[in-house]
C-alpha cells in the first residue's frame, strides 16, 4: 500500500506552464473599494447613467452581506480593500484589427498557444480575448455581424446595443444573488456579450480567453450570452494567470439565457495558476454561473475542466423554466498539491417534462480536497420531471480528500431522480498491469485519470477535449523515481 | 542447443519480508514451452510477479537473465519493452481506456524502444484486424474499455490478444485456464499455439492438467514451498492428474 502511495505521490508535484509575465503597460486604479471607484470605473468606461446606477445599487446591496462559510473550503478572507479593481492594458486608441494589439500581448497570447491569427486563419474559432479586466481583441465580428450575432466585448455591446444589455443583464443571476454575484455587479469591468437571433445557428465556435496579467488586481468579467428562439451556440472559454505569490482574486459572472427551442452549449477549460507545491499563491475563483432554459423546448448544457484556482467555488446551474427544456452540467475538477474546490451545480426543474444530466468527475491527488455540491429541485408544477445524477471520485495517494454534498427536494410524486455516486483510488494493480505492456507510471497515471473523465471530455468540442486531456496531464506531472 | 531466453538460478524473492521463492532455477529455450504446476499457495503467481517486476515483490537471492541482460536491473515497462508477457490470472479493469488506444499505447512503446518508428492509428488497426482473425475474435473487443465489464472468459481472451499484438519473446501465462469453461479454455489454448514459433517460449503457470490438453509443454516443473521439487517431460502432468499433489509432497516432506 505504501508503495502505491509513494508511486502516486512522486507525479504529484507539478509545474504550471503558463506562469509567465508579460511586460504590458497598464493602466491600473490605486487599490481600494468605495462608491467613487465604481463611479471611476464606470466613467472611465463612458457608461450610461443607468448602468452606474445599476452597479451603486449592488455596491450598496453587497456591503450588507458577509462572505459565505458554508463551503468546503479553508483560506484567507480577502482584504477587498486591498485589490485593485481596474487594470487595463495601455492602449492609445481603438483598434481595428488584430494588428494594432500591442505586440508584447501579442506574444502573451501565442506563449498561451492561442495566436489569434492563427484562430482567426485556422480554426475558424471566434475569439475574444480579456486581458486583466478589458477586452484585448475580438476576431470575426463582421462575418458573424451579417447573419445578425453580434459578439463583441461587455464594454462595446453596452455601447452599441444596450437595450439588449439593459434587458438581460442581471435577470439570471440578480445582484442580491450571491456575495461575489454582488460585488461583480458593482466593479465588473468587461467581458464578452453574444446575442444569436432567432432560428441562426452560430457557424463557428466563439471563444473567450481569460487572463489576469497585473499584480494585485482583481478580475471582475461578466459573460452574457442569448440565444433567441430555435438559435444555437457553442461558447468557449479559457483562462490563465501569472504565476504570483499573492493570492488573486476572480470573481466572474456568467448568464445565459435560451429560448423557445434554443440551444446553449457553454465549455469551459479553467487553468488559473494554482499556487506553488505549498499553497502559496494562486487564484480565488469564486464564480457565478446559470443558465435560464426560459422557453420549451430549450437546452443548456455545461461542460467545465477545472484544473487551476486555488481555490474553485462555482456551481454552474440551470433553470428549467420552458416545459420539457433540458439542462446538462459535465464536470470534471482536479486537485493537486493544496487546491481546494467546492464545485457542482444546482438544476431546479420548474417547467412540465423538464430534463436533467449531471455528471461529476473529481480527481483529487497531493493534498488536495475536492467536494461536488450539487442540487436538484424540482417544484410543484413540474410534472414527469426527471434527472439523473452521477459523481465519481478519483483519489491518488492517500493525503487528499472527496467529499459530496448532494440536495435533492422533490415536491412533485411524478418527478424521477436518480443519484449514483462512487469514490475509487488508482491501484496499483492497475498501474502494474499498464507498466506490463510497456507503458511507464507516469503516463499510466494520465491514461486512467483520462479514462475516468472521458464522459465529460466527450462532451468537449473536439480540439478543447485535446487541450483538457493534456492539461490534465501537464497538471498531475512530475518527476517519476 | 538454443541458447537460453531465460536463466533463472538460485532464486529466492518475497513479499513484505515474507520468503515464498525458495531457491528456483529453471531455464527456458526459445521454442520451448514449460509448465509450472502446483497446489494452491506454491508461490506459482509469485513468479510471474517477480519475473513481470511488480512491486512489493523483492528478489532476495539468485539471477535472473533474460536474454542476456540481468532481468532484475529492469524497471517493469523495460521488461515489458524487451518482450516479457504476463498473461495476468485477473486482468484488470481500466475503465474509460479504449482498448485498442491502450493497445497502440502499449505497441509503440516497444516500437520506441526498438528505435523502429511508431505506428498510425490507420495502420495498427489493420495489425489489429489480423490478429483478431487469428483467434477469432470479435471485433466489438476494439471499442470497448479494457477489460472494462469483460467476463472472466472475455478478460483471458482480451490477454491473449493483447500477447498476440505485442508479439512476446516470452510469455508467461498465469492460470490463464482458471475460470474458463471448456470452450474459452480451447479457444484460448488454441491462441497460444498459433503464436507459438521457434523463436518464442512460454511459462504455463497452472493449476489443474486439462490445460495441458490443449498446449502441450516440452517440460512440467511442479512448485511446492517455493521449490521445484520435481521437474519432467509431458506425461509428468499426466500422472499428477491421476496421484495428485500429495504424491510429490508426501513423498518430499519425507
């Protein structure tokens, strides 16, 4: 048994590849939080009144409330005094093309292995890029412009389309939801907007990367993406950070709202800088996200790879409301070394044959604690409603934890809810018999850890299921003895 | 006479300080098959351990060279690489690996370590397809998970596939036969003989005779306390099936 253990834990150190900083001028307000750095913002911004309004209105609301302690987790509050909550990169006026960006950003976004001319030429990805707390470059806005989408920053879409904004903003996750929804309404200062009108299917994956470059700032974005009736589309999102011995906050707002018909299939592949071999350092990432199936017939579907952060707080969730809409979340969340996260996702059935997916992989190796929390509620009118739940457990070494936290509420007898959930270890039976046909413990370790993920990673636009399956391997490598 | 695949002189290992080989020497010639036999708690499975280099397994006395090279000195997957097989007596599940990704994986590690170039997805399946065919096997065995609700019969046979592809100089089956019922047991037997070459060998670890029906050895060796305490040609198995083990172990412990 000892044997296995010591195997398992020589991989368990590992090394963060994207850790690198980039020497960008920015523009980044003193730390501090009070109604004149939100109005700083929001002038800086050149919002209208309303939405100045908007966000006084949740800095008011967020001063009351205290940071939650029901999660899993251990940390250091956060002295939110001491962040800055705006850090743009220096540019000299708007850009145009992709060719304006600062060359320095540039070479940050081809280091992260996301040219975005390479994108733009190759993949046929649409990308938008955030950088700390602004929207760097948005690639193919016109050709999506002229079937109607419109993809473009938070900043820009208020500016061009804020009846849209106006409408939508905070109507899945309101400013009194949650403490960090809260403070995100307050100083969020960009993010990506996407509006797909009725009947279009969106051609191209549209993509957003994340990454917070400043030292000593928050990153406070806010997604919001629509999809008007019989639409569909596939939404990415990546993200990195600096490696840095001070722990940085990320505090993120996503909605999504489907109607009748439409379709919303959102992937996410997090790799915030986890912190080194001892915890020191790393992402807070306490995230909101929800999605509203408002018509019938409507789906959303959440497929997330957490392997960064610190610390992980997020329970991507859906709201079933249109008869007969679906809703999916596919996770797969690892910990290693001192990382810590309490993730799952909350499906509460409100409409009439309303349908829920939940699969959880949890890898946890080091000393690393992984908890799902996870809840399905079905209310009183939501006949026939079904869900099915499975969480699985993966535990390398003997020094890490998982823990599952599920909520079920059930107020209508036709509802079906079923839940399996199972805890396993890598053996060393299992590891022997890969090291028997030639296969070394490292890449053993990789194979099964993937195998046990390979539900989710189906769920993955092909190249992202690429990407995640060498991130999970980049983060459980190390030094084999 | 061949020279030896493998040299096994004086061998003594155990587990977690515990002795269970008690000084074992046996050699094996390429083209030679050489069955191990013996009552339950012989230390049969140990060998196969020890040979295949698992963990926890410690050799404590003797040598080991496997074509030409001190077999002890390799780490598992080099043994593996320079052609040992372990045919495992329970394979394990590993789920979500696609059997054959898992059997490319296994195929181009030894390819590297041959410095011969790896192959393709397109081109192993076609080595794949003809193996299968060989031991008629299904092909749905390609697509599922390795070993991943196999049963017991599907889980040996997927053994002697996977010893087909990589193609062993030695191989070395561990009561392949238990488990199985008369037409697994022929069917894998069968497997085993249309691998068998003159420059290949095996080491049929088993239990029971009715095996050796079907693969016949050059030798029998019997294990009983960690020793070969008897070592013959092909009618020894015959007449431990009609005596028994107490024969040679009553007549040993004398």
């Amino acid at each position: 048994m000892s044997e296995s253990t010591n195997t398992i834990e020589e991989f368990v150190a590992s090394d963060y590849k994207y850790g690198f900083v980039t020497n960008i001028e920015s523009d980044t307000v003193p730390p501090g939080l009070s109604e004149d750095t939100i109005r700083f913002i929001s002038a800086k911004k050149n919002e209208p009144a309303w939405l100045t309004e908007w966000r006084l209105k949740a800095f008011r609301y967020w001063q009351t409330l205290s940071e939650p302690k029901w999660p899993n987790l251990t940390y250091t509050q956060t002295d939110y005094q001491a962040i800055s909550y705006y850090s743009a990169p220096k540019q000299k006026k708007t850009l145009n093309s992709l060719d304006e960006v600062d060359p320095e950003l540039r070479k940050t976004f081809d280091k992260l292995g996301i040219s975005l001319n390479e994108q733009k030429r190759l993949s046929g990805v649409a990308v938008d890029a955030v950088v700390d707390s602004v929207s760097v470059a948005t690639t193919f806005k016109t050709e999506l412009a002229k079937q109607g989408i419109i993809f473009s920053s938070f900043s820009e879409a208020v500016a061009h389309h804020p009846e849209l904004v106006q409408k939508y903003l905070g109507s899945v996750v309101p400013h009194t939801d949650n403490f960090y929804a809260a403070l995100n309404a307050a100083v969020f200062t960009d993010g990506s907007f996407c509006y797909i009108p009725k009947g279009v299917r969106c051609p191209m994956e549209l993509s957003t990367y994340f990454r917070i470059e400043a030292a000593n700032t928050g990153q406070f974005e806010r997604t919001l993406i629509v999809a008007d009736e019989g639409a569909y589309v596939s939404y990415l999102e990546g993200c990195t950070a600096p490696m840095r011995d001070e722990n940085q906050l990320h505090a993120a707002v996503v909605e999504l709202i489907a109607m009748e018909s439409a379709q919303i299939k959102y992937s996410t592949v997090q790799n915030w800088y986890p912190g080194d071999k001892d915890g020191k350092g790393g992402i807070y990432n306490f995230v909101t996200k929800r999605g509203l199936c408002k018509g019938a017939n409507s789906k959303i579907s959440w497929t997330q790879v957490e392997t960064g952060s610190a610390i992980t707080w997020k329970y991507p969730s859906c709201i079933l409301l249109g008869d007969n809409s679906q809703g999916e979340f596919y996770s797969v969340a690892l910990t290693n070394n001192c990382q810590q996260a309490d993730t799952g996702t909350k499906m509460i059935h409100i409409g009439k044959n309303t349908r829920s997916t939940i699969i959880s992989k949890g890898i946890s190796a080091g000393r690393g604690q992984n908890s799902y929390r996870g809840q399905v509620k079905v209310m009183k009118g939501a006949t026939n409603a079904r869900n099915f739940s499975q969480c699985d457990s993966l535990l390398l070494g003997d020094k890490c934890g998982a823990h599952t936290f599920p909520y079920i509420d059930v107020q209508n007898p036709t509802a079906q809810v079923e839940h399996e959930a199972s805890t396993s270890k890598i053996g060393e039976d299992q590891i022997f018999y890969l090291n028997q046909r030639g296969i070394e413990t490292q890449d053993a370790v990789n194979m099964i850890v993937n195998g046990f993920c390979k539900e989710v990673f189906r769920e993955l636009p092909m190249e992202f299921a690429v990407e995640a399956q060498k991130l999970l391997g980049v983060s459980l490598d190390g030094s084999v003895g | 006479m061949n020279p030896p695949l493998i040299e096994i002189k004086n061998l003594s290992a155990g587990i977690n300080g515990k002795q269970i080989l008690k000084g074992i020497s046996l050699t094996v010639r390429p083209g030679e098959v050489h069955a191990i036999m013996g009552p339950n708690g012989s230390g049969k499975s140990t060998l196969g351990y020890v040979l295949a280099g698992r963990k926890g397994y410690d050799v404590t006395g003797g040598s080991v060279t496997y074509d030409g090279k001190d077999l002890i000195e390799l780490s598992p997957e080099n043994r593996a690489r320079e052609g040992l097989f372990l045919a495992f007596q329970y394979p394990v599940e590993i789920p979500g690996v696609n059997n054959t990704y898992f059997l490319r994986a296994a195929y181009n590690e030894q390819r590297k370590h041959r410095k011969l170039e790896e192959v393709d997805a397109v081109d192993f399946l076609a080595i794949v397809r003809q193996k299968m065919k060989l031991l008629e096997l299904p092909e749905a065995m390609l697509k599922r998970a390795v070993n991943e609700g196999f049963s017991g019969g599907e889980k040996k046979r997927n053994e002697i596939f996977q010893m087909a592809v990589l193609d062993p100089k030695l191989a070395v089956l561990d009561e392949t036969d238990s488990g199985l019922d008369i037409d697994a047991l022929r069917i894998v037997a069968e497997g085993v003989n249309k691998l068998k070459r003159p420059d290949n060998a095996a080491i049929v670890i088993t239990h029971y005779q009715r095996l050796l029906n079907y693969i016949v050895p050059d030798f029998v060796h019997v294990l009983w306390n960690g020793q070969i305490i008897k070592s013959g040609g092909k009618e020894l198995a015959l007449e431990l099936e009609e005596k028994g083990y107490d024969w040679l172990i009553g007549k040993n412990s004398k």
